[in-house]
C-alpha cells in the first residue's frame, strides 16, 4: 500500500563552519533529474568561486525511492555525496535535493572529516526545513474529443490533478498527474463520458 511521506516545504539555507571551511546546505523539493539541474545551476550561479558544490536527492517516496543519485564534485570518493545520501535517507524524507557548497578555508579535514562535514551540514538544513505531506501520485493517459478536454480540466482543478502533457491530433491525448487515491473517480468520470484511458503501471 502506498502512502504519504513528507517533502520539503520550499527551498532553505543553513551555513555551518567547520575549521575555517565553510559549508553552505540548501534543500528544495524537486520530483524530477531537471529540477536538480536547474537548482545545481542556480548554485553554481550564486557561488562561482566555491570549490566543492556537492548533492544528493531522492525522487519518490522514502525506503523505495524511483530514483536518487549522488556527486561527490571534485571531493574524495565518497566523503560528500554519500554522507548527504545517508543523512537525506534517515531523515525519512522524498522528493528532496540537498547541495552543499564548500568553500575551503586553508585546513585538511581528512577524509573523516569531510564525511562528517558534509553530514552535519545536511542534518542542519534538514531539520530546520519544514515538511509538508506529499500524496503518492499516479499518471494516466487519456484519449478523448476536443469537446471532452475542458471537463476533463475542469476535473483535474476540483481533484487535486495535474493535466500534464497534450497532444493534439485526430484526438486529444493527454496525461493526467493524479494523486493515486483519486485514480478511480477519474476512471469513473472517463467511463461516463465514454473517454478512453490507461494507466501507466
């Protein structure tokens, strides 16, 4: 059964230091590999002369994630975007990107120390973020009449739905971001007006 899990509320900033290194954390909600890179570009933008911009995120409900990665920028293996991972994925958390930008203040830390750099930095941001309550969604494929698309609209805005992408041929074919729990009503809605659909599995 799938079930609700928490995201971030918006975008945050939080800054630690740790030997003279400064650690900047930023977390942002993000439900797509395009979302991280607009907010990495946005980084790189606000902090060209930084030395280590490094991430991780996790795209999904947390404990079965649909995709997460990871970048290390230029750190040891291992010592930045692994630590941001772990903590991301102990906080229980989805649909979530942090990015920590170092910028490095002349000490070593050792490879120990950037694993609990990182790690700290992420905790943070992390626990001052607010949650807000992400319902697991759904996509569905419907192939209707252009008379059909303005009901089908005007469910998706009553429904907490998403129309999504449209295609506009012989008939109109869109997808619908529905959240799972509403998927049957909008089956039923599609059966009565003879609207065809699929769901994505």
């Amino acid at each position: 059964m799938c079930r609700d899990y928490p995201v971030p509320a918006g975008f945050l900033e939080r800054e630690t230091e740790v030997k003279k290194s400064r650690f900047i954390a930023r977390v942002a909600p993000v439900s797509s590999r395009e979302e991280v890179r607009t907010w990495l570009e946005q980084a790189r933008k606000d902090h060209p002369d930084a030395r280590h911009i490094c991430w991780a995120y996790q795209i999904g409900r947390p404990g079965a994630a649909a995709e997460a990665g990871m970048n290390d920028d230029g750190e040891p293996s291992g010592t930045a975007g692994k630590p941001i991972l772990s903590v991301i994925q102990h906080k229980d958390m989805g649909d979530v990107l942090v990015l920590v930008v170092r910028y490095f203040g002349g000490i070593k830390l050792g490879a120990g120390g950037l694993v609990r750099a990182y790690a700290s930095a992420t905790e943070a941001v992390l626990s001052a973020v607010e949650r807000v309550t992400q319902k697991p969604l759904s996509r569905v494929t419907v192939t209707m009449t252009f008379a059909d698309e303005q009901p089908i609209r005007h469910w998706c805005e009553q429904h907490d739905a998403g129309v999504d992408q449209v295609d506009y041929g012989p008939q109109v074919v869109a997808d619908i971001v529905v959240p799972l729990d509403r998927v049957r009503e909008l089956s039923e809605f599609c059966d009565a007006r003879g609207i065809g659909y699929s769901l994505e599995s």
